[in-house]
C-alpha cells in the first residue's frame, strides 16, 4: 500500500511532492529495520542494506511508470530540444525523491545514534574506504568523518580520481538501468543513504549542524546524482524501448538511440562539472 500513496503521472506534473515521498518512503524503510530486523543477530548485520531494499521496494511503481512514461515521449516528440525540455521534468521529480531520502537518512542517523552504527553499517564502511583508507578500522570503529581530500594527494589527481569514480558509478548505473529497467533506483537510493550517513558523521550528533552538513554535501552533490538520474533515465528508455518492441522500427531505433546518447554525454558533462565544484569549490567554504 505504501508504494502507491502517490500517481507517478501527477509526480511529473507536481515534482516537489516527491520530496516527502521520499522522506517518507526511507523513513519507514529505516525504522522498519530497526525495530523488526534491530533483535535479530543475524539479520541486523545486513541491516543498512535491508534499508536501502525496502526503499528501492516502495519506489519501484513510480519509476517503472517513470521510464515507460518516458520511453512514450521518444515516439511523440520529434525535436531534440523539445524532448530534452521535457525530460527534464521527470528528472526534477527524481531529483526531489533523492533530496528526500538524503534528508530522511541523515535525520535519523542523528536521533537515533544508539543504532546509527548499526542500521548504516555499510554505509560507514563504504565512507571511510573512500575517505580514510588508512586508518579504515579506526575510522568505523569511531563513525568518525576524515577530510574528503587528503594532504597527500594533489587537487588534479583528486580531480582525477573522483571522476574516475562517479563514471565507474554512472556506467553501473546504466547498465542496472539497461539489465532491470528500474533497477538503477538501487544504485540511487545506495547513494543517498551514504551521503545521509556522511552528514550524520559531520553533524556530530547535533540536529543544529545538519543545515551546514547539507549544504556541504549538495554544493557538489546535488549535480552529481543529477548526472546519475539522467543516465538512468538513457538506459531505463532503451530498456522499456526493447520490451515495446520499438527498437524494430528503424527509424524509431535510431530516434531512441540518439536521444539516449545525448542523455549519457549530458550525463559526462555533469560529473565533470561536479568533479570540479568538489575539488575546487567545496573546500574554499569547508574544511
């Protein structure tokens, strides 16, 4: 029932709804896990993967219609530029979803400390593997949060090395999206709940440092998973353009093809904008 308390076809028209969707839908995910899953000893080491299922769960409708929706635009619309206007509103819808389940993670990774380490353990695991390879153990066994660069390597090879990562992503995610239709909502969700624990870490167990840990993280964040949604959204209409039979047309073939190739070099240009805000930008306001 909870996955469709809200229309995918009015989330298009009213976008910013998504916003509490989404806090809502990773609200109940997390504290389902932690008072059904939070007693069991096995199940509760899965516990911050468990909460990004039940998440992904409760949004797959809206995304499948998503793509389908989208994949029908391809047919109708016959200008690039028309089409790319109107594909950006789904991803505005997306983009509030994702905003939603940020806000969410790290609402509750601060209220709830005594099972923040917990319900986010991978999730603290995955952070300080990026963050503080070094001293990993130390860095989990503290939730502490490392400088995002460190002194030790330069801002072009951080440049370098952050944009390595987010096209690896990108590239999972277009396959996921390919493979499943759907199923790159995965990889987002995966990434919120990081980015909700990493705020968490920054605010130091204070609601009151939460706006600053925000605002820290969405300078480069919010192009980021914006590049990730739109290369979603190519492989999600390649994916609903194969199961319609509309790739037998040639010169539907091609029109889709196009517009999805597009969509993925749009995708590029965003991560290297987003490379660079995190590199250069981001630490002239935070250190």
């Amino acid at each position: 029932m909870i996955e469709i308390l809200i229309s995918p076809r009015r989330a298009i028209k009213r976008p910013w709804e998504m916003f509490f969707i989404g806090l809502f839908y990773a609200s109940i995910a997390l504290l389902f896990v932690t008072y059904v899953f939070g007693g069991d000893d096995i199940l509760q080491d899965g516990a911050g993967l468990l909460m990004v299922l039940f998440t992904v769960l409760a949004c797959l409708p809206f995304v499948y219609y998503l793509n389908k929706h989208e994949e029908e635009k391809n047919i109708e619309i016959d200008k690039n530029g028309k089409l790319i206007k109107e594909h950006s509103k789904a991803l505005l819808s997306l983009i509030c979803l994702f905003l939603g389940f940020v806000i969410a993670y790290s609402f509750w990774y601060v209220v709830l400390p005594e099972v923040s380490g917990q319900n986010f353990n991978f999730q603290i695991r995955t952070f300080c593997a990026i963050n503080n390879p070094r001293e990993f153990n130390q860095c989990v066994h503290t939730y502490g949060a490392a400088p995002y660069i460190t002194g030790h390597v330069t801002k072009v090879g951080a440049f370098l090395s952050i944009f390595s990562n987010n096209l690896s992503v990108m590239i999972f995610t277009l396959i996921f999206s390919l493979a499943f239709g759907a199923g790159a909502i995965f990889i987002l969700v995966w990434n919120a709940s990081v980015i909700g624990a990493a705020m968490g870490m920054f605010a130091n167990g204070s609601l009151k440092n939460l706006p600053s840990s925000l605002v820290r993280y969405l300078i480069h964040g919010v192009p980021e998973i914006m590049a990730y949604f739109v290369v979603a959204l190519a492989g999600g209409i390649i994916s609903f353009a194969f199961i319609r039979g509309d790739l037998k047309n040639n010169e539907r073939k091609w029109k889709i093809l196009e517009d999805s190739l597009i969509l993925i070099l749009i995708s590029i240009g965003i991560l290297l904008i987003a490379g660079f805000m995190e590199v250069y930008l981001t630490p002239l306001f935070f250190k």
